[in-house]
C-alpha cells in the first residue's frame, strides 16, 4: 500500500482552517439551530460542550465516508483504464486542486459563491432529514443530525472532495476528507461571540495569506512530482520523497 500522502492531508486540514470564516458563514445558523435544540439535554446532563462535539464529529464523519466513496470512485477510475498514466494525471490534478484552492484563498479569501448557491437546492431536499431528529436530546441524535448536517451543500468540501477523488483511493480520500473536518472544529465547535471571533481570526488577510501559501506550496509539490522522480537528488528532499513516494 502506497504512504499516506502527508502533503494533501497537510493542505486539506489548513483549508478547513483557513476557511474557517467561510464555514462560519455557510453553517453558523445550523450550528446555531442544533444548539438550540441540544441545550436543554446538555444543561441536563452538566455537558454543555459534549452535544457540540457530538454533532460536529458526525459532521466529520459524513465528510469522511464522503472522501472514501469519491477515492473509490477515483481509483475504480485508474483501474479500469488500466493506465498508471492516468492514476498519476489524476492525483497531479489533485495537486492543482490544491494549489488552486490556496492561491484562491489567499488572494480572495473566497470564491467559489456560486457553488454555494448551486447547492441550496440540494440541501432543501436534505434538511427534512433533520426533522425526526429534533429536538436533540440524546447523545445518538447528536451525532446523527451532525451527519445529515455533513451533507450540507459547500463550495470548500467541494473542493476538498474533488481532490479526494483525484486521490484514487478510498483510505486516502477518507484521511482528506477527515483533515479538512478536522480543520473546520475551531470555527464551529465554539459558540456565540468566541466563534465570531475565531471565524474572524482564521478568516484574517494575514492568516489567508500564510495558509493559502502553505496549501499551494503542498499543491505544487504534488504537480512538479513526477518530474522531480527523474532527478534522484531533487526526490531525496524531504516533502518531494513523500509526494515522489506517493505518486509511485
């Protein structure tokens, strides 16, 4: 089994850091929603911080089987073609992805708004799923109305799943999709007035900037790759062997 590829789950989580402003604004109200309807149970129980992590790790969770089912689809892709050509133009256009992404942010901090609008029509058709969840007064409809909400419709998980898909693999899409989940948590886990102020803190320029540099520096690592494989020196640095290593 090929290694575990460092630079795009390295780059997926920072997107979910970097994002984080742009999390906040497609999913604060939900957050908000769910703690709402969480928080007699949790004053309940004396765990007022146990429901927020409950239905953000089902969040996670949902993002997670999402990268495995589009890493399979990706590596059924390179079999049938039979091509180890195509396995690696996919997963070079998975660095692109990447790249593309972090210039994005650190230059726009966002843009992908019309991916967002795109998916508001899917996620009418996804929020009644909440409904017989509510109100939220178990550990186990915590978790579950994290997982309907792990399909809400979002240009950055969007992005996050096309590289997962560019993986060609079902564990490695998994472990990108579970890095950019685990990115989002500061922004969303915390609440009223500290999640503004961490949303606005990961949202900053200067954060946008370092972070978005940092993906697209991951993303070029992947593109430049298997060209650097034919230089036995340059392969031998440090983040190329691992990116080297992985394209195999």
């Amino acid at each position: 089994m090929s290694p575990v590829p460092w630079p795009l789950l390295l780059g997926a989580l920072i997107a979910g850091l970097v994002g984080g402003g742009h999390c906040l604004a497609m999913c604060g109200g939900i957050a908000g929603a769910l703690g709402l309807s969480s928080r007699a149970a949790a004053e309940r129980a004396g765990r007022t911080i146990a429901y927020p992590l409950l239905y953000n790790a089902g969040r996670v969770a949902s993002y997670t089987m999402a990268g495995a089912l589009v890493g399979a689809l990706g590596a059924g892709l390179a079999w049938l073609a039979a091509l180890h050509e195509l396995r690696v133009a996919l997963q070079v256009a998975g660095g692109a992805v990447l790249a593309g992404t972090g210039i994005t942010l650190a230059l726009k901090g966002r843009g992908w708004a019309w991916l967002d609008r795109a998916g508001v029509s899917l996620w009418r058709r996804i929020a009644p799923l909440l409904k017989p969840l509510l109100p939220i007064d178990s550990p186990a409809r915590a978790f579950a109305a994290g997982m309907v909400w792990g399909w809400l419709p979002c240009a950055m998980a969007y992005g996050m799943l096309m590289l997962a898909w560019f993986s060609v693999s079902a564990r490695d899409g998994a472990l990108i999709m579970l890095s950019f989940g685990l990115g989002t948590l500061p922004a969303l886990v915390l609440a009223g007035a500290a999640a503004q102020r961490a949303g606005a803190a990961l949202a900053s320029r200067g954060w946008r900037a370092v972070g978005g540099s940092a993906m697209a520096l991951m993303g070029v690592l992947l593109i430049a790759a298997p060209w650097l494989n034919a230089h036995p020196a340059l392969a031998r640095l440090p983040g190329v062997a691992a990116c080297v290593s992985w394209l195999g």
